[in-house]
C-alpha cells in the first residue's frame, strides 16, 4: 500500500498561496509576484513557480504579512480494505485516524461510514454543520458504488433494486444500477470454490446501514467486494489508495450546493 500522509504535498505554490489568502485572484497575484512586491521569509521572490510552505514560511505583500484563512478542513481520503471509521476505537486493530493529518487539521471526522472492508472515497471535514447536512436523509447525496456480486442479475432483479426493494420493512430509495464487466474471484466464503461475477455499478441517495450489501443479498447476490468511487459531486479520480487530498475550493463548493440544494 501506498504511504498516505507523506505523499501529499507540503507546499503550494505562491500565486497560489496569495490568492486563497484573499490578496487578488490568482492572475492579478501573478503579476503582483513579477512585480518584486512578494517577500518570502524576508527575500523579494519573482519567479512564478515559487513554492511556499504555508505553516513555516513567512508571505509579505508590501511588507504586510499575509496568511491562509484558517477555515474549516475538507479532505477526501481512498480508503484501504481492513480500517475502520471511526477516529478513535481503542478496540479496532485499525482506524481511518491513522490515514489522515490529524494534528494538521484538528477537529477533523468522517462524514458518514464504509464499512471496514469497503474501500474508496471516505470524505473527512472538521465542519459540523455541513456534515449534518450531507448525512440528513431530506439531503442525502447521491454516492456510486462499484460492487463485484455473485453471478449475473436478472433484468426482473435489477428492475427491483432500480425501483426500490424492501429493507427492514422500509423501501430503498430509486437507485441507478449499470452493469459492467465479468470477473471470476474466490468465494470468501470458501476460498478453494472460484466463482464467477459482475462489477455493478450502484448509485444511491441514502445512507442506511450496509445498505448496498443487503440490497444486492436481499435479490440474491451477495457482495464480495465494495468500492465507493463518489460522493455527490465529488469523485475519487485517480488518488491512490491510502492517501489523502484536500478538497479544492471549487469541491468545496460543490458540495456545499450538493448538501443545500432542495430535493
Ligand atoms: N453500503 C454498504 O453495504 N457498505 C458500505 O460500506 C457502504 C454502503
């Protein structure tokens, strides 16, 4: 597995430093950086990929120190087989706390659940308010899941978990379901026995517990292995398991309108 924090970049280049401080947007703080008035650590620094590191390195613009807000966090974590969600379980061999710089970003939490064996996207903030929202069922957003299921579904099945089927005695949600490609894997069940499945890909506005897993078994195919690859208008591009990213502006953005929309 790929190392988590230490990957992640430390610095930021200083346009861009300057602008998400608020001095100007990001090609007005170009030319105020050719224009010798940015100091870096008490040296006029011109040249445009400069990097500065946010948390050491002092940033003056005409002599006036400049800083990052200091806001709420947004991060998205690929979350690896085997952690559990939760940032502090002094019984879980594992926990998602570890994968993530919570000494950097204090106060920070997941914002809903995988289940330990479920890997992907796993988003973290440190702000309540927009998790509340994010998590209220009249708010749900929409998440994809990737699921390698026993067999092949029917189109009857696949019509059910469409429209709805019975959970608990309450009804899911309309889903959207596509069915991709087969695969051949070992039933976890019994290692020796090669079975062969389907990738099915499952979106869904709710977030009742293993609802994909107990979707799928309860038309009879059980789910062998779970991926969640977006989470409303955020997806999980090319971040490599076990390693973190900040959201940038324009996602956090997005989820905010995703979390307040009225549905
Ligand atoms: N549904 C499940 O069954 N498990 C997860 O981890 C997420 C959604």
């Amino acid at each position: 597995m790929a190392e988590p924090a230490d990957q992640h970049e430390e610095t930021m280049r200083l346009q861009r430093f300057l602008a998400r401080a608020g001095v100007d947007s990001r090609r007005r703080c170009e030319t105020i950086i050719t224009d010798g008035r940015v100091t870096v650590n008490g040296t006029v620094v011109t040249e445009l990929g400069s990097r500065v590191d946010p948390r050491g390195d002092v940033v003056k613009v005409d002599g006036a120190v400049v800083r990052l807000p200091e806001g709420f966090a947004y991060l998205m974590l690929n979350k690896p087989a085997g952690y559990v969600t939760t940032m502090d379980d002094p019984h879980a061999e594992h926990t998602v706390a570890e994968l993530v710089p919570v000494d950097r970003y204090p106060g920070l939490f997941p914002v809903g659940r995988l289940d330990a064996d479920t890997t992907g996207l796993l988003l973290f903030t440190s702000d309540g308010e927009l998790n509340q929202r994010l998590l209220h069922p009249s708010h749900h957003v929409e998440k994809t899941y990737l699921a390698l299921v026993a067999g092949t579904l029917t189109r009857a099945e696949a019509g059910r978990l469409r429209r709805g089927i019975e959970l608990d005695g309450v009804m899911t949600k309309p889903a959207r379901l596509e069915q991709l490609e087969e695969e051949r894997f070992r039933d976890p069940r019994r290692l020796s026995r090669i079975v062969r499945g389907r990738w099915e890909r499952l979106s869904i506005s709710e977030g009742r517990t293993h609802q994909v897993k107990n979707m799928f078994k309860a038309v009879g195919h059980p789910v062998a292995r779970l991926h969640r690859s977006a989470f409303g208008p955020l997806d999980l591009g090319d971040l490599e398991e076990g390693c973190w990213r900040e959201l940038t502006p324009a996602e956090v953005d997005a989820l905010r309108r995703a979390a307040y929309e009225e549905k």
